[in-house]
C-alpha cells in the first residue's frame, strides 16, 4: 500500500464542491480522444474571440491548474500552501510566443519574480522556459553549427544577454533560479548557456539550476561529465529531474530525419535513469543539489529512502521534491506534512494567453498511464470519507 494514499491530508485545503469540481474536470480529461476533440474546440473558440469562453476555461482548467492572472493574485494560493510547508515556484506560463517584444516582457517578468522571491522562503526557486527567451528554431540553429546571418548574431546576443540578467541577478539577490528543458534539437545550446551562468555565479552554492530529462538516452553520462567539469573548475551543480515531456514528437523527428531515437526505449528504462539520477544526487550531495520534479510516487518514496539511509533531516538544504499544482495533491502534501522540502509548480498568466499551457497539461494527463485515473481515484475517496464523517 503507499504510503501516498491519506486523502484526508492530501486534500485539506480543498472544499468538497471544489473536489466534486476536480472530480468531473479530470474524468472529462481521462479519454485521449474527447480531450484532443475539446483543445481543438477550445484553441478554435479562444483564437475567434468566442464570448464567454474566458469565463469557463476560468472556472475549469484554470481555476485547477493555474495560481492566478498576475503573481499579486496568486499570492493567496500561495499563502495557502506554504501553511502546509509547501513552496511556490511562480511559473510565467505564457508559451508560443516568437517576437522579441514578447521575449524581453518574459525576461522583465522574471525579474520581477527574482524581486518578489528576495527572502521568501515560501518562494524557494524562480523558473523560466528558455523559449520564453528566445526562438526555439534560433537555439536549434545554434546547436547545429550553422552559420547565422548578422541579425540572427545579433538575436542570439540578445538571448545571451537576458540569461545573464536574469542570472547576475539571482545571484545578487540569493535567490536560487531553475531554468526548464526544451527539445533534444535545441537542448545542448541550453545547457552551454546554463553552464557557462553556473561556472560564474555557483561558486559558493548552487544558485544557477538546470533541467534534466531523465527519458532520454545518455543522460547519467551527461552528469558524470558535467561534474567533473564543475570539479575541476571549482563551483556546485543544481538540477531539476523530470522524466520528459515531448516524447512522441522525439520520435517522430528522429524517425523523420534517420538519426538515434534519443528516448529511453521503455517506460521502466526511464524509470530505471530516473532513479540512476536520484542516486547520483546522493551520492554527491556535497557537490550537487537536486529537486526532484515527479508525480512517480515510488522514486518519490526511493528519493526519502535513499536520505533516511544516509542519516539526511527531511528538509536537507540540498534535496527539494515538486509537482505540478492541481495534481498529485497526495504526494505534496504528504511531504510537506513530515517537513520534507515540497513545493508546487505554480503557474500563472492572463486566461486567454494561458491556454497552451493547459491544453499541454490536459494532454499530458491523458498520455501517462494512470495518472487521470490516479486523482479521480483518490478524488473519489476523500469525498466518500467525508460523506461517511470518517
């Protein structure tokens, strides 16, 4: 039985119509082919300007899986989780944008979130998508060695620029920033940035984050290396693990353009690479810090084996566990009741701009394997439990 299953404390903070709510939004995300049927219909209705549309994403998707239009607004939820010893991370869920305009407001906004972190421990980390800083076919670009053109030197300048902003500035203000994973295509010229930030500014601790797919191929070596360079030059390593998220366009590409399939070619491989990582992380926790972003319950269990083993206090400074919010609420809580260091994936941004957002989420439910069914189980539970006064 896991030890993930007491609903009581994975739900106390939610009413019993807000969970009735979340009952019937996730069994209507629970069929793959109603889902991809109503984020057609939705994306069709918002990109019209349909009347009233707004309105009822709001009171759905959004109410479920968003903080609030502005981070001001979401300091509630906020407030609300740190009482049961969960953080924040405030996630600037604005996708598909391309124009530079969009690229420096998404730049400021993370500034803004480095200010609003300065010394609150219930915002542990600041996040940002490296595609909110710059053009995914750019970093591509980059990474293949292909000659750019005046303006696209003068592009990827810019995007230099603002990972060093943003970077200078954490660093100024200690507050620890995570930056997210992108596609395999564009992914090492990510981490050339990434690691050139964490070289200059991880020299006392970790305050320069990256993210690492554990679902691709090669990824223990990956490490391996990376702290051996870190080694030689003197600085500490963050990461976040997440098991990955474009699988299925991976492939495709892969199969399309003839090269290696760059993802683990099972789901108990990835697992497997998963938890190589956990044990990574532990075995150099004088060098490396890791936040272990995952909805699995039993490497979350495998990652509080692994500290009890090693004599570690359930809130080691090092060692950071994290869900997405309005999803495993059992897992979270359970953390943040025995103390360990939980935290929340916490997006916000206006309606209408939010909707790539959770239109990947609700398609995110429906391709791992019972995760939908996972909350309307538990969901269900928890409101037979109250109904009984149990």
């Amino acid at each position: 039985m896991s030890i993930f299953n007491d609903t009581q404390i994975a739900f106390q903070h939610k009413s019993t119509d807000q969970l009735r709510k979340a009952y019937w939004m996730f069994k209507a995300i629970e069929n793959p082919a109603v889902t991809n049927i109503g984020i057609a219909a939705l994306n069709f209705t918002i990109k019209n300007n349909f009347p009233f549309v707004e309105t009822v994403v709001r009171k759905t998707l959004f109410d479920q899986f968003v903080g609030g239009e502005t981070r001001e607004k979401s300091m509630e939820v906020v407030k609300k989780l740190f009482k049961s010893h969960v953080g924040s991370i405030f996630d600037y869920a604005i996708e598909g944008k391309e124009e530079e305009s969009a690229f420096d407001h998404t730049c400021e906004e993370i500034k803004q979130n480095i200010k609003f972190a300065e010394g609150n421990p219930a915002i542990p980390f600041v996040v940002f998508k490296p595609s909110g800083f710059g053009r995914l076919n750019l970093y591509a670009e980059v990474q293949a060695g292909k000659t750019l053109t005046s303006s696209e030197k003068e592009e990827w300048e810019k995007v230099k620029k603002r990972y060093e902003d943003v970077g200078q500035m954490a660093y100024d203000r200690n507050v620890v920033l995570m930056i997210d994973a992108e596609e395999t295509w564009a992914q090492d010229a990510v981490d050339e940035l990434v690691n050139g930030l964490m070289e200059k500014f991880n020299k006392e601790k970790a305050i320069i984050w990256n993210t690492v797919q554990m679902y691709r191929t090669g990824r223990i070596e990956y490490l391996e290396q990376d702290l051996k360079r870190a080694s030689e030059k003197g600085y500490f390593l963050g990461y976040k693990f997440v098991r990955g998220a474009y699988m299925e366009k991976e492939r495709e590409r892969a199969a399309e353009l003839n090269y290696p399939d760059p993802i683990q070619p099972t789901k108990e491989a990835t697992d497997d690479n998963y938890n190589a990582a956990i044990n990574f992380v532990i075995r150099h926790l004088g060098k490396v810090s890791g936040y272990f972003g995952t909805h699995n319950e039993k490497s979350t269990e495998l990652v509080m084996d692994r500290m009890r083993e090693k004599g570690l206090a359930n809130d080691h400074p090092n060692i950071y566990f994290g869900q997405l919010y309005g999803m495993s609420d059992n897992i979270t809580y359970y953390l943040g009741e025995k103390k360990y260091n939980a935290s929340k994936y916490l997006p916000y941004g206006p309606v209408k701009d939010v909707v790539p957002y959770l239109t990947r989420r609700a398609q995110e439910n429906t391709s791992v394997a019972g995760q939908t069914g996972r909350e309307l189980m538990l969901i269900d539970k928890e409101i037979k439990r109250r109904k009984n006064g149990i």
